[in-house]
C-alpha cells in the first residue's frame, strides 16, 4: 500500500486509504496490528453444546488453533482463555442475542506465554455468519464478551473508523499510526466498514496491512536506494487474488457449515483454499 509519494515509507495508511477511496469506498476502520500467531477460536457453551454442534466426545468445549487447524497452545493454556470468553459471552447473554450454543472467533494469539487473544472477528455462530456486519458491531460485541476479564487473557481489537472525505480523520488515523509504530508496535490493519464489501471493480480486498518502519526493517531488511525502489515496483496483484479468493472461499465453508451441508461440501472448500492457484 505504498503511496507512491517520494520519501515516504514503503507502506503508509494513505496509501491504503486512497486504494479503498479509488474504489469508491466512504470509510474504513483501521485496527492496531500485532505480532502473533492469526487463530480461529471456536468456542461452545459447554460440552454438551459441543457434542451437538461438532460431534466432540471428549468432554472439551471448545478449541484454538490456527486457520490451517494446527494447534497453537497446551490444553491447559487454551482452556484457560476458553473458559473467560463462554464466561464473557455468557454474562453478556451472547448466546441468548445471537440464538446460539457456539462461537467461531477470527483473532491473533500474542505473546509467548501463557498467552493472550486479541480478538477482531465473530465470524459465525449457529445458522449465520456475520462477514455482513460492520465492524462496528462486531466489536461492539466482541467488548461485551471480554468485559468481565480481569486477567488480560482476552481482549478486544483496538480500532478507530475513519470517513475518508473527512481530511481531520484521515489525518488522526494517520497520527495513530505513527504513534503506535514510535510506541514499538507493529502497525494497523485498514478493513473496509463491512469485511465482504465491494467496490467500482467488484470485491475489494478485506483488509490492508500497514507495518511500522521497524516492522518492514525485520522483513525486508534494511531496504534503501534501489532495494526499496524495487519493493516499490513489485507486482502485488498475484498476493491480492489469492486473498480475496481464499477469503470468498472461508466465507462459503463457513456458511455451508452453519446451513448444514454435508461435511464433504464444506471440506470441499477447505480443499480449494488449501491448494490454491493464481488463474493466470
């Protein structure tokens, strides 16, 4: 999302600003980005929801791992931060308001140990998805479920939204950045209001990363000169296919799951998603 602007850092919130300003896009939300491990929390109100929703026989309710289904934590670790999101979701009468029994949660898995959920995403409970819903809502409810923590295991995204024909916020939005990347953070994620949104040319990408200096020091390296110019000129349009591809794909796996599909239709998209190719 390099602005093009000479002197200005490889990657800049303006530059992702004005990519979903030129698809016609009024505003965006941009959430504070950290370094972690990128987790689907799947979350029941207890075993015997768990049994009936998934099949689990073991007693568990509930599960995190990454969004290939590794798991990320010991069990005693993952339960842990299980139980303080039912016991949020459950004092926030969550599951009574969506009609549900679970919770399937997109968010990023911080710090070594024992380790603490940054959530940002409901993205499904029983017969809905909610990729429809503005950020807005979603971490609205998101900051109903952690409320109760008193131990700083599970927390919301911080995120501001920006009106991109208001230059005041476009210039905060822009000032938060720097200051989160001055405070040794890693930067913000800028999301278009609603997560499947769609712009002049169709889809637009659902979300744009914008890492610190520092960030881009660790990737890249210490990039200057003709290093930097040719990062600039990199062809990104390969990377940005298969997002929005493989976003298009975990959208519709998750909806025939809470619809009821047969396990060979949802894994069916796993698949693709799994062995993705560029179309040309």
């Amino acid at each position: 999302c390099d602005p093009g602007g000479a002197g200005r850092p490889l990657e800049h919130p303006l530059g992702a600003m004005a990519h979903y300003a030129r698809q016609g896009l009024r505003g965006v939300v941009c959430q504070e980005k950290h370094d972690g491990v990128r987790v689907v929390a799947v979350v029941c109100r207890d075993a015997e929801a768990a049994g009936r929703c998934f099949g689990v026989t073991d007693g568990s309710a509930g599960t995190i791992h990454t969004r290939v289904g590794r798991p990320v934590l010991e069990r005693s670790q993952e339960e842990r931060i299980l139980a303080e999101i039912r016991a949020g979701a459950g004092s926030a009468r969550v599951w009574e308001s969506l009609a549900t029994d679970f919770l399937c949660l997109d968010g990023e898995l911080v710090g070594p140990a024992p380790g603490r959920l940054v959530l940002f995403h409901v993205l499904a409970a029983a017969g809905a998805t909610f990729f429809d819903r503005g950020h807005d809502w979603q971490l609205a409810l998101l900051e109903r479920v952690v409320a109760d923590d008193a131990t700083g295991a599970v927390r919301a995204v911080r995120q501001r939204s920006v009106d991109l024909e208001k230059p005041v916020e476009v210039a905060a939005a822009i000032a938060w950045w720097h200051r989160i990347s001055e405070e040794g953070g890693e930067g913000i994620v800028v999301k278009p209001l609603v997560a499947a949104s769609s712009g002049r040319d169709g889809p637009v990408q659902p979300a744009l990363k914008v890492r610190s200096a520092a960030r881009l020091a660790r990737v890249y390296g210490d990039a200057s000169g003709a290093g930097l110019e040719g990062l600039r000129r990199r062809s990104l349009e390969t990377k940005r296919a298969r997002a929005l591809d493989q976003f298009a794909l975990g959208i519709e796996s998750l909806a025939r799951f809470v619809a009821g599909a047969p396990r060979d239709g949802v894994t069916a998209c796993l698949d693709a998603l799994l062995d993705w190719k560029p179309s040309r």
